[in-house]
C-alpha cells in the first residue's frame, strides 16, 4: 500500500478522504481528536505543494434526496472553521459535495491551499447499494481532483463512494493516519507481545461476539465489562434484574465461553456491579455482587471488586487492546469503572490501544491526555472489523495499484 510520500502531489488537486466525524452540541465541536489526527497528513500534502480537498463525512444525514439531508443537516461548516484554526490558515469551505461551489473551491486553490467539501454524505449516491448510482456520483467527486488519498480509517470499513469508488478513478494513497492505524491493528494480529488482555465494554454483544470469538485465536485473556457484561451473567446463568441484555445472544455467548474453555483462553466476568433504580445520572444505587443484583434493578457500571480485578489483569500485560466503556462513563456517578480501567490501562508499559468510538470519548472526558496510551483509534467500527478478521473495503482499494 503507497502512503502520501510515494505519490506525485507537487501543483495537484489532491481529493483527501477524512474522518471528520467529530461531536457536536449545536454547532459547537466538543471533540476535535478526529480533526487532530488527520492533521499530520493535511500538512504533508501541504509541505509538498499540494492543493488540498478535504471530503468528508458528520453524522447519519436523513432523506430521500440532496435538500432534504442538507436542511436536516449537520454541516461540516464548524469543522472548516475548527481545521483553520488548528492549520493557521483559511481553510475555503464549499456549500455542496459537486455542485459550482465544490467545482469553485476546488479551482480556486493554490499550491498548499485547503479546502473542505460539504458533508458527502447529503448526497444519497455516497451510501448507495448501487454499483452504478454509487459510480455516477465517484467520478463526478473524483473529477474535482487529479489524486486521491485515504486517510478517513474510520469509514473503511463502509462500501461507499468516497471510500471505495474514488480510488479506482484516481492515483492514489493511503494518508499517514490510515498507515498509522493498519500498523497498530497488524500488531495486535501478529505476534503480539505477551500476555495479551483485551478489555471489551459497551452496550451490546451482538456487536462484537464475532470480535470475541475471533480475539481468542490470539489473546491471552479478554476482560468483559459494559452493558454487555449482563449478557454473558445471564449466559451463566445469573439473575441479572432489568439490566440490559440480548436475551437471542445467551446461546451463542454460552458457545463462545464454552470455546474460550476448551482453548484454554480466560474470557474474564465482572464479579460486582453498581446496581441503579433506573437510567438516570441522580438514580439510587449501591454495589451488589454479580450474583445478586436485585430485581428490580439495573447495573450501570462495573463494581469496585471487579475494578481491581480486571486491574490486575492488565499490570503485567504485554499488549492491551479496549474497546468500550466499563459503564455509563457519561453520568458521573457510574463512571468509576471505566475511569479505573483506563488508568490500569495507562499505566501498562507495553503496547495500548485505545479502539476509538466511546472509548475514545470516554478517555478524553474523563482527562486522560491521549499521551497516556501508546494509540488512541479514530475508528471504533473499522478496527473492530479489522480485528473480526474482515476485509476492509477501504483498505482493499487502497492496496489495489492497478
């Protein structure tokens, strides 16, 4: 796979596939790590004259057509005003994806200039399911530039125009980021430095019982904390009162635990829980052992005992890999959990890293400085599926050189 530094960019509209799907609150970013990490890439095309486009994604835009998405929005304008701010430069901010004023910002750029195309994905084309419509709308992007660069790692794992269309139509690299990310994914797949702990939180199980079943081919030991946690209680037969679970998962989770047994893999269950009235950051709760949470209630984090428990697992880890929140990190009074992991996490000398989505926000609002850990993703879903064993179709078209 080429990165940036082996394609001819000097004096050439370089149409750069970012990740800039970063929160809002209203039209107030509260989270610029995404626009931070594409940062070392936009300023190597700089440095080596390009003319940089910046396309990119924010959010699930509704509707049937272009106006209807627009007018729901959210638009990438905050973010342009954001990476000017960051770049020290203006950064020229088109008000659609191939329309004049894409076409106008476009010519308009000088050597080491930037500018950033509106959301891509209000053109319904982007996400089509259509080989077809999806190509219609990839040459029209890709007419707009001369070269292409993939530095968007966390749409990779996503079929769509701007991600794997484009690159056929155009030469093309992988951005600095992308191979910054596959490097990390590749060393926690290929002998990996022992012993290996994977910590997996979040809500559902359903979304990573393939990454479980996969992990333990190649991980030591895998820490289940997280909504999920009550999934795999119940799998052991455990009352878990109105805690979440996906009760069609419990005969497969059973499988997978059964399977971990027989590799001789440690699959790790909370052994405490902070058990709530309901779901709300005021609720009443108390800590209960894992195995009597009461009925009429719900865990929202892991225990104290658990926290310690899983913290011993990681103090002599080689390589650690999480990926989702212990618990409800968002409400103060159920964010201990995921607080401890992280600093168990952080104090690991080997190799960290931090799988992207909320464990990423979760991390940086509990004020850990993203130093703390040897990678922070920018992509929860695309390492997930890299760590599946899935082909990625971003990176197949970015490792495709024909």
């Amino acid at each position: 796979m080429r990165d940036v530094t082996d394609l001819d960019v000097e004096g050439q509209v370089v149409l750069l596939r970012a990740d800039l799907n970063v929160p809002l609150d209203g039209t107030v970013i509260t989270d610029d790590g995404r626009i931070r990490a594409t940062l070392p890439t936009i300023d190597a095309l700089r440095r080596r004259g390009a003319r940089v486009l910046i396309c990119a994604h924010l959010g699930r835009p509704k509707g049937d057509d272009y106006a209807a998405r627009a007018a729901g929005g959210p638009s990438l304008r905050p973010v342009a005003t954001r990476l000017g701010e960051l770049l020290g430069q203006r950064v020229a901010f088109a008000s659609d994806v191939i329309g004049p004023s894409a076409r106008e910002v476009a010519a308009g750029l000088a050597d080491g200039g930037v500018g950033l195309l509106e959301n891509v994905r209000f053109a319904p084309e982007e996400t089509s399911k259509d080989d077809a419509v999806r190509g219609r709308f990839a040459a029209e992007l890709a007419g707009l530039a001369t070269r292409y660069v993939g530095d968007g790692f966390g749409a990779l794992h996503r079929r769509h125009a701007s991600v794997y269309d484009v690159p056929a139509l155009l030469p093309h690299a992988a951005g600095l980021l992308v191979r910054a990310e596959i490097d990390v994914l590749r060393r926690l797949t290929t002998d990996p430095a022992r012993p290996y702990v994977v910590v997996l939180g979040g809500a559902k199980i359903s979304d990573k019982l393939a990454v479980v079943a996969n992990l333990l081919k190649v991980a030591d030991t895998i820490l289940i904390g997280g909504g999920m946690m009550f999934t795999f209680l119940a799998a052991r037969g455990y009352g878990v009162g109105r805690s979440l679970v996906e009760a069609d998962m419990i005969g497969e989770v059973r499988g997978v635990l059964a399977e971990a047994e027989r590799m001789g893999r440690r699959i790790v269950l909370p052994v405490d829980t902070v058990a709530a009235t309901e779901f709300a950051a005021d609720a009443a709760h108390d800590v209960v052992g894992a195995d009597e949470i009461p009925a009429d209630r719900m865990g929202l984090d892991i225990g104290p005992a658990t926290a310690a428990l899983f913290a011993g697992h990681l103090a002599g880890a080689g390589t650690v890999f999480w990926n989702g929140p212990m618990g409800v990190f968002e409400f103060p009074a159920f964010a201990a959990g995921t607080a401890a992991i992280a600093a168990a996490i952080a104090a690991v000398p080997g190799l960290t890293v931090v799988g992207g989505g909320d464990s990423a926000a979760a991390v940086r609002r509990l004020d850990f400085a993203d130093s703390a850990f040897g990678h922070i993703s920018t992509g929860g879903g695309a390492s997930l599926e890299y760590l599946e064993g899935k082909t990625l179709p971003g990176i197949a078209a970015l490792e495709d050189l024909a």
